[in-house]
C-alpha cells in the first residue's frame, strides 16, 4: 500500500556493524551450477527463488539470463547462457565465458540442489531482516514519520518475509488430491454437517455450511433494525456454544455497553433492571450471575477503538490470530474504519 512517506534508501549491509551479511556464495556458485548440467533443476529454481536470493551481483545476473532462457523453454547451457548474457550487455562485467563455464564444476550432481536452494531463501531473508531494522532506526531518527506509520511499515515488510517464508512451491496433482481428501474426509466427520464456522444461527449454517476461512462477509441494512445485536449474538454463540475464538471490534459502543446487551441476552433480563430504573428480584441476580459465569468463560477479545485505521486493525488482528488463536473477526462497523489520505475518495481539496 503506498503512502506519503519519503522513500527509504536501502543499506548498504556490506558496512553495516562492520559485519558481512548472510550469504553462501559456495552455494549460490553451486545452484548455478547445477541449473547448467542438470535441465530440470534449472525449472525448478526458477520456480523456489527469486534474483534476490543471490547475494553476489553476477551471481543474480546469471541467474536472471537462465530464468528467462527456461521461462522462454530454451535450453540452459554454457553456450546459451553466455549468448544471453552477450545480448544485455553483461557478459564482460560478470567475468565472460570463462566464468559461467566454471560454474558447472562448481557441482558435482544436482542431488543436493534444493538443499542449497532453502540455504539461500534463508540467507535472504536473514538480510530482509537486516535491512527492516535499517530502515527503523532510520526512520525512528526521523521527526517527519510518525510512529504509528513506521510501526505500520515494519509489520508489514515483516509479515511479507514471513509470507515468502510459508509460501508452498508448485505440487503435483496428486499431493493436491491427497489434500483435498484430508478435507473431505474432516468434513466428513463433522457431526454438525458443516465445512466452516458455526454461526449459531442454524437457518444460515444450513444455507453457507458455516463461515469459510478467508469469507468477507458484510451485514447490510437499515439503521436500528439489529445488526450489532445480529453480530453480537452470533459472537456469543460461536465462543460459548462452539468454543471458537472471536474478536469484536466496535468502533462506537463501549465495552459496558456491550457487555450489558450479552447479560439482557444471556440473563434473560429486560434492560431497565440492568440499568437501575428497576429493582432486581434475588432469582435475577443469581440468574444475572450464572449468565456472568458462562460469558467470563468465554474465548472472546474486545477492541473497542474508535475510527481504528485500516492498518492499525490489521496490526491488531494478525497479533490476536498469534497469540488468541482468533478464527473470526467481526467489526462493527466498517464505516468507522479509516484508510490513509491519499486513498480516500472523493479526495479532500486542500490548499
């Protein structure tokens, strides 16, 4: 997501702490290697790693020429790749023919090729790291950058190195298969018949087959018809009912508020004996506590941060999925929820 902060310039690692970065030159030398003798580990690194992997500059060049000599299904050999690398201009500036032909001696087989891959993914990532905690102390020093916005920035170039760290390479049909008979059979074992999250509301369970992870789902409709009650509810009975972790965002009601509004629900209590303009009976207050004893129990979190911004709810969420193990986040509701400036329409006319 772009935004209106100055653009960060790179580190030069090389010099940071008077440390060299993480890097396997040896294994980035044998990786090409192995892509020039064998044709299909030259698919399949193609496929595991980026040019960035590769520390060393000549080394990522190469690789760029072998990569696109695959993509294009030409062979990847000493000759081609060093036509390739004639056609941009970069032979010499690598170490010309002589250096890629040296390459494919750095390798005995391509057995170990994908071990030597996961090295450098690691080593990158080592540097990513590297270079985010650069760019906070650099942007720490900066007055013009807030902190929630630097805040924002790390999370986010962290949880995009955490993505490329989790993220699967292409499978075969029948690992998909197999997958996917893990699931059905899952299913098939469900009680409830269903394949997501109950809601608790059996009419919708019936028709949606329960919340699918990765579902957007927006509740619709006039004002004071009930959809915070709708979402409350449901929150209740997804946590207490189902066991399912919830988190509950409310960007205009208190958490007294909210917490009243289960009790009326749960206690089966009308709101006037909540609020005091009526006396509670002794049955009532056990009955008010028993109701407390079932909520308290609970596996429910409660932000209730009014105009959140879209990154600080997402800071908040991807931190409760880790910690609470939440399965839904429901919020109530989006039009509170600001983005930055520069997104907002219609855009604002300053001077």
């Amino acid at each position: 997501m772009k935004t209106n902060r100055k653009t960060v310039p790179e580190p030069r690692l090389d010099n940071y702490d008077g440390r060299k970065p993480p890097q396997a030159i040896d294994m980035e030398e044998a990786v090409l290697g192995a892509m020039l003798v064998e044709p299909e580990a030259a698919s399949d690194m193609v496929s595991l790693l980026t040019p960035e992997c590769f520390y060393k500059k000549a080394h990522r060049q190469i690789f760029l020429a072998m990569a696109d000599l695959a993509r294009s299904d030409n062979a990847v050999d000493i000759l081609t790749v060093s036509d390739e690398l004639e056609r941009r201009g970069e032979l010499e500036e690598v170490g010309g023919t002589a250096f890629v032909s040296q390459l494919s001696t750095k390798v005995a087989s391509a057995a170990h090729v994908a071990y030597h891959a996961r090295v450098l993914q690691q080593k990158y990532r080592q540097r990513e790291m590297i270079a985010i905690a650069y760019g906070i102390i650099h942007d720490a020093y900066e007055n013009e950058v807030s902190v929630d916005e630097v805040i924002n920035t790390a999370q986010d170039r962290i949880f995009q190195i955490e993505e490329q760290g989790a993220r699967s390479s292409v499978i075969t049909i029948q690992a998909a298969l197999d997958q996917t008979l893990d699931l059905i059979s899952a299913n098939q074992a469900r009680e409830d018949g269903l394949s997501g999250l109950a809601s608790g509301y059996v009419g919708i369970d019936r028709v949606t087959f329960g919340w699918q992870p990765g579902d957007l789902v927006i509740i619709a409709a006039r004002p004071s018809v009930g959809k915070t009650a709708f979402a409350l509810t449901m929150a209740r009975n997804m946590a207490v009912d189902h066991h399912i972790p919830v988190a509950f965002f409310s960007t205009e009601m208190s958490s007294q508020q909210l917490m009243t509004r289960l009790l009326i629900s749960e206690a089966g209590l009308t709101a006037d004996k909540l609020r005091g303009s009526k006396k509670m009976t002794q049955q009532e207050w056990r009955r008010l506590h028993e109701a407390i004893g079932v909520l308290e129990k609970a596996p429910v979190s409660i932000d209730i941060t009014g105009s959140i911004s879209i990154h600080e709810f997402r800071a908040k969420a991807r931190r409760l999925v880790s910690r609470n193990h939440v399965k839904i986040l429901i919020v109530d509701y989006l039009q509170h929820m600001s983005g930055p400036p520069n997104r907002r329409w219609p855009p604002s006319r300053g001077c």
